[in-house]
C-alpha cells in the first residue's frame, strides 16, 4: 500500500493538510486524477485516518491541560471508557499497560475545575494528575519512511 508514490502523498498532506488535488499533482508530477485517485485509496484504507484543525486550547477558554492516570477498580473498565466519551475537558484517552489502565488528557479553565472532573472518575477507580507545564515538542505524526527514518541526532 505505501509505495514511494502514497509515501510522498503522505509527507505532502502531513505538510500541508489543505493542499489542493491540483497542487499535489504537480507537485508530484503525477495527473490530478492519480493523485486524487491515490488520495482517495489511502483514505478508503483507513491509512489516512482524517483532517483535523488544531486550535490552542486557551483560545477556547481551556488553557490548563493535565494528564490523568487511572487505575480502575474492579469491573470499572466500561463504565471509565463510558464516561471518558461523555466528559467533554477529556480531550484524549488511552489504554494502557501498567498498574494505571488509562492515560487521559484533560483540558480545563483553570486548576479548580480538574477537581470537578476528578471527581466524576473517583467512584471507578484512583487517579493520579500531572499539569501540563510547557509543551516543548507540539504532536506530530509519525515519521514516514519506516523504522529507518527515524534517526538520533543527539
């Protein structure tokens, strides 16, 4: 599925998410057709997951992230994934391995309002908080070009 052809497609779209079809083409000296075509077959494979709008969570009013370690109690995994899809401040949700089950991200007003928040996940098991208090390296995708793209330049 990723040739050097879908390869270059993703490292243009990871650039630029709005880059037009016709860009893209000429870009790659490819058709528009093929590329919207390819476009299209890295969608429909699930490749390409979706576009998404970054918007800074202070300028909505957000501007305190913490993450939320959760070790649950027992039979409380449904019920944490539950809430966790209906709490609005959880911006993000992990399963993962370890004594805590959940790693969660969680955008609020201010340091008060965690407590609120806290307090929603408490009957289902303990949780530990850290703030968030710089983000030096913002998210990104993952590196393409395999294993082998990946390089320490330390």
């Amino acid at each position: 599925m990723l040739d050097e052809l879908n390869t270059r497609i993703l490292k243009e779209l990871t650039a630029d998410p709005r880059l037009r079809t016709t860009e893209l083409a000429r870009r790659l000296g490819v058709s528009t057709p093929t590329a919207r075509e390819r476009v299209g077959r890295l969608e429909e494979s699930g490749v390409i997951r979706g576009y998404r709008l970054d918007v800074d969570p202070a300028a909505l009013g957000r501007p305190v992230a913490a993450w939320v370690r959760l070790r649950p109690g027992p039979n409380q995994i449904p019920k944490i994934v539950a809430l966790a899809e209906r709490t609005p401040e959880v911006v993000e949700c992990h399963r993962i391995s370890g004594e805590d089950c959940f790693l969660m991200r969680v955008q609020v007003a201010e340091i008060a309002a965690l407590e609120n928040v806290l307090d929603k996940f408490l009957p289902h098991g303990q949780t530990t908080s850290s703030f968030v208090v710089s983000t030096p390296v913002l998210p990104r995708s993952v590196p393409l070009g395999g294993p082998g793209a990946l390089t320490n330049t330390a």
